[in-house]
C-alpha cells in the first residue's frame, strides 16, 4: 500500500497570506507589537508542514514540528469529540491528536487501517 497523506487543503495559504496583509500595518507600528508578525509565519509553517499519512504499517503524524510514528497495531482506538481535533488513543496511553486531520476524512482513515 501506498502512503496516504491526509492534511490542511494548501488553498489555506491564502487565509494566511490574507493574515500577514492584515498583521503587517499593525506589527510595523510599533516595536512592541513587532512579535505579532511571527503569527503568520508559524501559521504558513503549520499549513505546510502538518499532516497524517497512512501506510500499511501504520500511521505517521507530524503536528508542525515534531514526527510521531505508531504502527497500527499500537492504535487502540479514536476519540472524537464534538470539537477539537480527533484524538489517536495508542495502547501506551498515549493521546495523539490529530489535528491535520479534517473530521470528514476519519472515516477513509478507518478504512485504511483495515487493509
């Protein structure tokens, strides 16, 4: 099996291109605010960088910076609340979320997990 990437839609760069635009008037008046500018890039960087790709030996997540692996016999279960991102539930007890992973998407996920 191939590997499955599931992720933000890359059209989300224009939102942030639409937030740099608005930040910069406000971020370049005074040095105090001057931080607010590092918004648009760490939200350009999650854009690009984040995602959950499926392989037949289980899933990868990168959340930004860092890359979890957990094959798919670790995986336990889903908790899916009524908001927020889903959550990968691992048999270690760990609670990854998965907040590259669009909602109506989790349910080609399970399909995957069962090939």
């Amino acid at each position: 099996m191939e590997k499955v990437r599931f992720g933000p839609d890359r059209t989300t760069l224009a939102v942030v291109l639409v937030f740099a635009l608005g930040s910069l008037p406000l971020g370049l008046s005074s040095p105090y605010l001057a931080p607010l500018l590092v918004l648009p890039v760490a939200a350009a960087a999650w854009v690009l960088r984040a995602r959950v790709a499926a392989t037949s030996t289980g899933l990868e997540v990168c959340n930004g910076l860092g890359v979890r692996r957990v094959a798919w016999a670790d995986v336990t279960g889903f908790d899916v609340p009524d908001r927020g991102p889903v959550t990968m539930l691992t048999e270690r007890g760990q609670h990854i979320r998965l907040t590259a992973l669009p909602r109506h998407r989790l349910r080609q996920l399970l399909e995957l997990s069962k090939t």
